[in-house]
C-alpha cells in the first residue's frame, strides 16, 4: 500500500475531499477485484458488546522456570550505535515504522552461534545458556530467533539483564506451534521459522536457554542473524513494572484523550494498541476485540489489511490493553495497561477493503470488551466516533461525520484517488473530523456507529491541527461481514478447549489435562512438572461425531496414558492392574475432518511412558533424535486453534 501519511498524499487527499463536496462523483471506479467482491445481499445484523469477566481463565501462563536461581554467562553481542537516519523510516500504508533491521554476525548462523554458547549445568541436571544482545540506543529490542531445530521441552527466557527476575518464560513447544502455523500457511522460508522475542524495553536484552535434563545441547540448532532495534519510544515495560510515569504524548496537541470520555468506555476498552515484525521491520497499529453472535468469549480482533496480512506477521505480534492515561488529560500511563505476547491466527485478509480478521493466542486480560458491530450502512451525515493509538501513543478519540460511500485506488504518484459512489457499492466511507483527527498508527483502528464497529481505518489525509479538521477513509465492515460470518456467526457448540501439557523433570514424561483447575493445581503444587501450555484442542463436552479420549495413570511410573479406542481402552483396564482408568478426559475426532491435525503417539522404550504431539515439526525432531522412541503413528485428531 502506498504512504498514506506523506506530504504528496495529505495534498492528493485534501483535494480529493473538496472535489468530492463540489463535484460529486468523478466515475473512478475501485476496479475489477472490488466491484467483483461486492455481495449482491448483505444481512442487516447488529451485535452488543460482551466484558471479559474477572474469573476468565488465562489460555497461556509463564512457564515455571526449573533453574531461576541458576547464575548463567551470556555470551555478549554488542551491534553498537544504530546510525541510520531515522526519517527515512516511513510508514508503509499508514502502520507507523517504530523500528529497524540489524544484522547480528557473530550470531548469524547456527555454528557461529553453538560455538560461542557457554553451558551451565544445574542441580538437577538441566543445561543452560544465554545469549545477551545490546544495539546503543535502542528504546527495546526484538531478536529473530530462526529455529532450525529445537527441543518442544526446551524453556527459553527473555529479560533484561537488570530484571532477570522479570523474565517472559515460554516453552519449546509453544514456540513450535507458532512456527507450525507459519509453515501451514506456506511460509517455508526464514521468516517462517524465525520467532521473535518480547520487547523488555532498553538497548539489551538477554535470551536464554534450558534443555532439560537427558537433552543434550547438540540438539539445539539456533541462529540470531536478525535483530530489530526499536528506535521510537514506545516505552514498553513488561507487565507488573509500571511503577513509573511514562511521558509519551507523541500524537499532536488537538487529540483528544479517550480517558475524558466516559460515555465511550465500552469501545476504548475493545481497542489495542499493536505492535507486529514485517520484514524484520517493526510497526504500530490499533485493532479492535469483536464479539461473535454467541458471545462466545472467542477472541476475534479485527485490523487493517495493510497492517498484517499474512500469518507470518500474525505471529510476532503484541498488544497492550488499557493503553490510556488513568485519568482526563493526565498525560501519564496507567498501571492497568496489559501487555499480550503470543501473537495470533490470521483467519482472513484482504485489501478490497482493507480488513482484517485474527483471532488472538491470549485471553485478552480482565475487563477487556469485545466490541459490538453492525452491518448497518453508513449513511451521510451520520455522527461516527474513532477510537486508536495515533503514533502509538496513548489512546484518543475524535468526533466526525461520515460524507458518504466512496471507491479508492493507490495511484502512482503516491495518493490515493477516491470518488464519490452514489450506489453504495464503493468499498470504503470518507470521514470527516469535528474533533481529532488520525495519524500514522491510528491504521487498522475501529469507527463506531451508536457504540458498534462499522469500519475499520485505511488512512488519513491531515497531519496538522487546523481549524477545517481533517478526513481519513475507512474500509466498510457491511462489506467486509459477508467474509467474516463463517467465525462471527458460528454456532457457540463448535468452540473447542485447549488441552495443557507438561513435562515431568524427574521421569521425563508428560502429562496432558483439559482441565483448568487441574493444570493450576499441578503448577501450584508440583514443581517437579514444567508447564508447556497449551498442546492442542479439543471439546471439553460430547459432541456428535467426536469420540471420548480414555485417560489412565499408571502406579509404578507415575505417568498416564491416553486412548481413544474402546477397544484398547477395555483390554488395558483387563490386563494391567497397575493402571487405573481415570474415565474420558477430552472429546476428539478418529479421523480427519477439515482443519483438523493428527495426534503423533510415541512409545519410550526406556521408561515405558507414551508421548504424544500435536505439531509435524516436534514429530520429525523426535524421530531424527531419539532411536528410544518409537514411532506408533497417529492416535486421534485434534485442531491446531478454537
């Protein structure tokens, strides 16, 4: 998409807006792709908005870390000061460039990396190391981490040297499920299999590794060639360091703070600020949390197209809740803003209208509102409201007036051409501003109409507080529905659970429950299982065409087995007094459906245990590296998602 934000584009936006008010339509069509995609029915639908209840359980959890108190030497990078000149960094398609790519040398292949690394031993046997990486002057940093091969229970750690204590923990496996999703959607090349740290803010961050015990260090294959050096302060902290007053208040003077703006809670709660990786670049947006016609709690979060677009970028993506002052015009951040890390899965995208749809990785945190919508068409002269993060800067709102349905074109000379549509079939409502108005950042953020979503903003034409205001374009969501209902309008029946995994340090065996209070018991109270969060999906009820999966535990071991067949499960509670039979644990497909993946069953020859894996890449690491364990095939069908 073209720089909507530049000054040739402020100038071909301005003009276009005043032409559209004296001439009317000028006969510029969208094109082929728009006119095509225009439905010929569109249902008139309106949905209310839903609050994220205080006792919502969290679908992902820091991992317990087996060796916080263990004292590790990085091996130290040091890129030095990043001296590119920091205005030719400009915004692509409206999303605000926040940060640049550095090549790492020292760490840029796997041998170079392996090489260098300095392993510790702990008390119970594990391994590790860390990698600690300083670019000068950097506000935070993000470290391309390719993954050419790495354990599902390994642990990594990422935190600022003078934090450790502070760090964001994630498991091999979690980190494998990203990377799956990205090869699913056909991104085989480095991008695909590069996971990118959490910012911790400042100009160094540390990385570090554990293998458990039995995994050897020569089983890890990583490489760091890429870091992102966040330039813009963007001032980050992890969540639970708030105890400052950040001065950001980048945005321009004439906008205006949500905070003030109590009749709006609603909406200002649905909206994030985001934060995403394209191209080793990093970028900020705004996104809105929707509700579905069950009210189901599924996080669907909605952006521009410009802004993500592929599942690659999905997946490095950030966002902070409650990004806003804790009171009117206080100019300070409130210690409420949440910060998620696990990315999401994009389920559709496309630049007819510029939209589109992800459904978050996280629980988005308590008090959080998925947003209302409606299908309704916006007619002119009516009064809309724009909630977003201008420059990534805390939330404001602006007060305008829609002008009508327009069709809109990037041309070549870096504006976009847009005319008037007096068919209502143009993919995109012109805006214009009473009060505030949109800046770079504020793309992808959602236009309410009487409290629910109707559009979503493709960009802006005024980057100056003058006194006439200023316009920006949104993408239509009545057009964008029709796409979206197969997620928005499904049946509340269909969601599935996560199921949660472990990994036992003193047996190195497993363990899978769909419980949430059994996985919180066992993370309270037993700390010889590392928690690996969620392993797949699955119904937590009975469902047609979905058959119970059998838990047993056996005595001796202390690990459990898991079955989906009648059979097998008739002949081993027969057979083995040693086990006891713990009845249906979770509900799961025999055999392939769409959008289901296989369940890999593996049989350690040594302990006698069963693994199992939901993720191709962990399957193919397993068979490669342990001759103990043998290759039993497929077990059952899960899903890789809700």
């Amino acid at each position: 998409m073209t720089d909507l934000f530049d000054t040739t584009a402020r100038r071909g936006l301005r003009s276009v807006a005043l032409a559209l008010a004296l001439a009317g339509s000028l006969g510029l069509a969208w094109g082929q792709e728009g006119a095509a995609d225009v439905p010929q029915f569109i249902p008139r639908i309106s949905v209310d908005s839903r609050v994220q209840p205080q006792d919502t359980p969290r679908e992902f959890l820091a991992s317990r870390s087996q060796a916080a108190a263990t004292e590790v030497t990085p091996l130290r990078v040091e890129l030095g000061a990043w001296k590119e000149y920091r205005a030719a960094s400009a915004p692509a398609g409206g999303a605000m460039q926040v940060g640049a790519q550095r090549l790492s040398e020292q760490t840029a292949t796997v041998d170079a990396l392996a090489s260098q690394l300095q392993w510790s031993t702990t008390a119970s046997g594990a391994h590790v190391a860390a990698v600690s990486v300083r670019s000068e002057g950097a506000y935070g940093i993000r470290l391309g981490v390719e993954m050419n091969q790495l354990p599902g229970n390994a642990l990594l750690r990422v935190y600022a040297q003078q934090n450790r204590a502070g760090a964001y923990e994630i498991a091999g496996q979690r980190i494998l499920q990203v990377l799956q999703a990205n090869l699913d959607a056909g991104d085989t090349g480095t991008d695909g299999r590069t996971w990118w740290t959490p910012d911790t803010g400042g100009d160094e961050v540390t990385l570090e590794i554990e293998l458990p015990p039995g995994v050897p260090a020569e089983t890890l294959r990583i490489a760091i060639p890429r870091v992102m050096h966040v330039h813009e302060n963007l001032s980050l902290p992890l969540e639970g360091e708030m105890q400052f007053s950040a001065q950001l208040n980048e945005s321009l003077p004439c906008q205006l703070d949500s905070t003030c703006y109590d009749a709006y809670s609603s909406q200002r709660n649905a909206v994030a600020r985001m934060l995403y990786i394209k191209d080793g670049m990093g970028y900020v947006c705004s996104g809105t949390l929707l509700n579905d016609t069950a009210s189901s709690g599924t996080p669907y979060f909605v952006t521009a197209n410009h802004c993500i677009s592929s599942q690659t970028v999905a997946s490095t993506l950030e966002t902070s809740w409650f990004y806003r002052t804790p009171s009117c015009n206080s100019r300070t951040l409130s210690s409420g803003n949440k910060v998620l890390r696990n990315g999401a899965t994009l389920l559709y995208a496309t630049a007819t209208y510029d939209g589109a749809l992800m459904r978050l990785n996280d629980t988005p945190p308590a008090g959080a509102v998925f947003s209302g919508w409606t299908t309704q068409t916006l007619t002119s002269g009516a009064s809309v409201v724009g909630i977003h993060h201008p420059r990534g800067d805390l939330q404001k709102i602006s007060f305008g007036t829609v002008y009508g349905s327009v069709a809109c074109e990037p041309s070549s000379e870096g504006t976009m051409l847009c005319s008037n549509d007096s068919k209502g079939n143009g993919g995109f409502n012109l805006v214009t501003w009473n009060q505030g108005l949109t800046q770079p950042g504020s793309s992808g953020s959602g236009l309410f109409l009487q409290g629910r979503l109707a559009g979503t903003l493709y960009g802006g034409d005024d980057q100056t507080c003058s006194a006439s205001g200023g316009t920006s374009i949104y993408g239509r969501f009545d057009l964008l529905y029709p796409a979206l209902q197969k997620w928005l309008a499904a049946s509340a029946t269909t969601a599935r659970s996560p199921v949660y995994r472990f990994y036992n340090a003193h047996t190195g065996a497993h363990f899978y429950t769909g419980s949430v209070a059994e996985r919180d018991y066992v993370i309270a109270k037993l700390p010889e299982f590392q928690y690996e969060n969620v392993a797949f999906y699955a119904s937590a009820q009975p469902q047609q065409d979905l058959s119970p999966v059998f838990r047993f535990y056996n005595q001796d071991s202390g690990a459990h087995y898991y079955t989906i067949s009648e059979s097998v499960r008739d002949y081993v509670h027969q057979t083995f007094a040693r086990f006891i039979y713990e009845g249906p644990t979770w509900y799961a497909q025999k055999n392939a459906v769409a959008g289901s993946v296989p369940v890999y069953q593996f049989y350690n020859l040594d302990s006698g245990a069963h693994f199992y894996t939901a993720n191709a890449s962990e399957r193919d690491y397993v068979i490669a590296t342990f001759a103990r364990f043998r290759n039993e095939g497929i077990a059952y069908y899960v899903w890789p998602s809700q």
